[in-house]
C-alpha cells in the first residue's frame, strides 16, 4: 500500500513540475506583458497545487498543512496577478499588436 502511495505521489508531483515548466516556457513565449501574468499564473497556480498534493501522498502526517498551503495559493496567486496586470495597464504598459479587445480600456471611456 505504501508503495502505490509513492507512485501516486510521485505522479501527481510529475504533473505538478510539468505545469511548472509549461508556465515558465508560457513566460517566455507570450508577446506582452498581460499574457505572460495569464500564462504564469494559471500554470504556476496549478502546478504548485499538483505538487504539494503530491508531497503529501510522500508525507501524510503534512497532508493537513499541505492543503492549507494549497488553499493560500490559490487564493493568493489570482489576486496578486490580477492587481500586477491592473497596476500595468494603469500605467500604460503597450499591449501587443495581435491584441483585439481590451475591454478595461473600453470600460474607461464610458
């Protein structure tokens, strides 16, 4: 039984890494900079969670702990990644040029 909890584990924790990868290559692929909040959190947020989940398959005494982590993710990451985005239109940082709607510009001319 201890093993298959390991493997499991050690699956999830895989996922959660490969989320964490797949958000840094999003970093650096994305045209601007509201993309590359969108690509890195979203990934970022998900991976995290994959791999503390995973721990605590490895640790299940932390398990508790872990989910709380989780939890302060996931309601941390949006928040702080939605304020960096309104702080950075605020202060007129370019949209790309493949951008078609930017609705908090047309928001702001009403």
């Amino acid at each position: 039984m201890q093993d298959i909890l390991h493997l499991l584990g050690a699956l999830i924790t895989l996922a959660g890494s490969l989320f964490l990868l797949l958000g840094g290559l999003g970093i650096l692929r994305m045209p601007d900079c509201y993309n590359r909040l969108q690509a890195g959190t979203k990934a970022s947020t998900l991976g995290t969670i994959l791999a503390l989940i995973g721990i605590g398959f490895f640790h299940p005494a932390w398990f508790g702990k872990l989910l709380i982590l989780a939890f302060f993710v996931m309601l941390t990451s949006p928040i702080s990644a939605h304020a960096l985005a309104r702080a950075a239109h605020a202060s007129k940082v370019p949209l790309s040029e493949k951008t078609v709607v930017d609705k908090l510009a047309e928001q702001e001319t009403r």
